[in-house]
C-alpha cells in the first residue's frame, strides 16, 4: 500500500499566524469590517537558519506546496486544533509574490498569506477577543 511506501522522515509544519494590523489602511479596515474578513500572514518565509514556533526549519518549496495544498484539500479551521470544523473559509490563499504591506504589517516576497472569511460565530468570538491568533499546523510525509 501507499502508505508502507511512505518513510520514517516527516517535516511538522507548525507556526503561529500572524493577524495583520490594517488599522494604518482605512479603506481596507472598512471592508474587512463590513465583510468579516481576517487577513493573516499564516506562514512566513524564514530566513535560512530561522525556525518556526516548534523549532522546525521548512523550505520554501515546502511551504508553497503546503499553501496549495490547502487551497485544493483543507479548507478547514476550528478552534485551538479541537472540535468540529467551524465555517470560516479562506477567500483568498496565497504565496506573496513581492514584498507589500497589509495595513501596518509588512508581508514579504515568499510568506504565506490568508484573508479568511469568519462565519457569524467566529467574528462574534473574535469581535469579544475570546481568542487573539490563528494557528496553522499540518504534517508533511517524504517518500524514499
């Protein structure tokens, strides 16, 4: 089977988003409110030698399949990695191709970024600062 194929090697990939402060771009911040929308940097584009939050190295390669993949297969978020998956959906996904800014947080050329649509219970929660960050984490398995 596939999956006695698959290796012991294994890339956890593992950060702590970032939720951008748009607050310097009023325009933006006025559609975001209007829309529920949640615009993160969910993963960057480390430095060589830099490490993510759980201490793992990824590769950019890496990084833009794990974008895609979600973009084509997950689609899922829910609160603190438990429970049912919630409605939130990610409206836009992708791999910055240039450095820009996002309100007052700079994004880089290589980052990973979102803007998540909140369901009517997410932006409740988030509206009364029940939580603060978006969290990815997902499992990359190597082939021999």
């Amino acid at each position: 089977s596939r999956i006695d194929a698959i290796s012991q090697k294994s890339s956890l990939l593992k950060c702590s988003a970032t939720i951008a402060d748009i607050s310097g771009d009023p325009v933006l911040m006025e559609k975001a409110k209007k829309l529920g929308l949640l615009y993160t940097v969910v993963y960057p584009n480390f430095k060589d030698g830099e490490v993510d939050t759980q201490g793992e190295v990824t590769t950019p390669d890496l990084l833009r399949e794990a974008c895609h993949d979600f973009a084509l297969h997950g689609q899922g978020y829910n609160y603190h990695h438990k429970g049912a998956l919630t409605k939130d959906r990610a409206v836009e996904n992708y791999i910055a191709p240039t450095d820009f800014s996002l309100g007052k947080t700079e994004v880089h050329a290589g980052d990973w970024v979102q803007c998540i649509k909140l369901c009517p219970e997410t932006r409740k929660r988030f509206e009364a600062d029940e939580f603060g960050g978006v969290s990815v984490e997902g499992d990359k398995v190597f082939l021999d």
